[in-house]
C-alpha cells in the first residue's frame, strides 16, 4: 500500500488527522484538481460497481425520506441516486471543493438538489432539519470523523437516518460483514489506482492518497462503535463486492 504523507496520518483510534489544516488543505487542493474526471475515475476504477452501491444506499432509506443531506457529495452521485430511487424529494449536496459541486449541474435529477459549498465538520444546516443523511465514499476524508458524525447527528431530525458508503480499513480480527477486501483486492487497490491516476487523470499523488487513505482510515467495526459513542442507534453493516465497500448506518437517538 502507497506510503501516505505525515499530513494525512491519523489517530488509529479516533481517525483523526494530526495535522487537520495541512490535511484539509492537502485534500480540497487534490479534488479541486480532479474534478473533472472524478465521475470517469469513479466508474473506471470500480468496474461500474460504485451505481450499484449507490443504488443500495438509496434502497435502505425511508420511502417517507423527504428532506436529504448527501455529506461530502462531490458531484452529488449518491443524492441523486436517491432521487432516483424515489427515496428523496430534496437534496442538500454538502462540498467543501465547488469544483466537485460544479459537476452537479446538467444531471438528470439535478433541479431537486441544492449544491453548498460547506465543511462537514462545521455544517451549514439547522439543527434537525433532515430527516436523513448519506455519505458517499467522503467521511474518509475528514480530519476529524468524530467531528463529523457529531455534526451529521445535530441536523438529523429525532429517529433520523444515516448511511455511509465507504472504503474501511481491512480488520484482519473482523469476521462476516466487518471483515475487510481479501488479500489481492487489497493489492489490486493500492497498486493499480496509482497507476491508472497517473495514466488516465494525470493526476499521480491524488490516486497515491486515495487507497492510502483506505488503509490509515477505521475499520468497520472502529466506525460502527464511533456511531454509536456519538449517539446513534439500531447499527446495521453491509459487505459489498468481497470487502471492497461496505454500508454502515444507523438512526439518531
């Protein structure tokens, strides 16, 4: 696995970064960077699987599901994926990089979302205000995940929902649904993702970081316990495509 800057090394018990304003900085430059080819690399780098995930997270939320945040929405993929899936009217798509916002527009779906530009540490959002919450593939990207699902409980409405669609660190003492990718998955991430970054995006670092991130980030069971430290209730976990994404949710108390 690439070798991740000392900028972006994290507690192993919290997930905090030890720098945040050097990582934060580090991560919205990278995006910023990336943007108009995240939705290419996306699809490229999953096989196409990441509309499948999505479409599962969208399957999980309340049919009654009115008011959406899509934490961390990038282009807003999983937002409209709820949309789609009727499980959603409107959607608040929170990005700290407007690049990434920027590849909202034109979307089919895209008149019920609303792009703001926002930290997810610090949300732009009245308290219970959404009745529920979906992030995808971005909560690993936060200096400060305790920070951030405090923040995704303030603005939840009581009994509200939370999924998030993530790549975990693999748990080699995990067993079932919280076990992490299998050996060559794992290999394949960290090696290949690099390489087709550099080739198709031109982008070298941005693709280093990413399944670098993966492996200094949390590990399923680490995140669930964190859901529930913070104050969220009824936990599930879903393991997709061997371990390469999982879901893990839960419901404010």
């Amino acid at each position: 696995m690439p070798d991740v800057p000392d900028i972006h090394r994290r507690d192993p018990g919290t997930g905090r970064v030890h720098d945040p304003e050097a990582h934060a900085a580090a991560v919205r430059g990278m995006f910023t960077r990336i943007s108009g080819v995240y939705d290419r690399m996306n699809h490229l780098l999953s096989l196409n699987l990441d509309h499948r995930w999505r479409r599962r997270v969208a399957a999980r939320l309340d049919p009654a599901t009115r008011d959406l945040l899509d934490l961390c929405a990038g282009t807003g993929d999983l937002g409209l994926a709820s949309v789609h899936a009727g499980r959603a009217e409107r959607v608040v798509a929170v990005d700290f990089v407007p690049a990434m916002l920027g590849g909202i527009a034109g979307k089919t779906g895209s008149a019920q979302v609303a792009p703001v530009a926002g930290d997810g540490l610090r949300l732009p959002l009245r308290d219970a205000s959404v009745d529920a919450a979906v992030a995808g593939f971005g909560v690993r990207n936060l200096a400060d995940p305790v920070a951030g699902m405090r923040e995704v409980r303030r603005v939840l409405r009581p009994g509200g929902q939370l999924i998030v669609l993530e790549f975990f660190r693999a748990d080699p003492a995990a067993h079932g649904a919280a076990r992490g990718p299998a050996g060559p998955v794992r290999w394949g991430l960290g090696t290949l993702i690099p390489a087709v970054g550099r080739l198709v995006a031109r982008d070298h670092d941005a693709y280093r970081y990413l399944p670098g991130s993966m492996d200094r980030f949390l590990s399923v069971r680490q995140f669930a316990d964190l859901l529930r430290d913070v104050g969220f209730e009824r936990i599930v976990t879903e393991r997709m495509t061997l371990g390469v994404a999982h879901l893990v949710g839960g419901r404010r108390r």
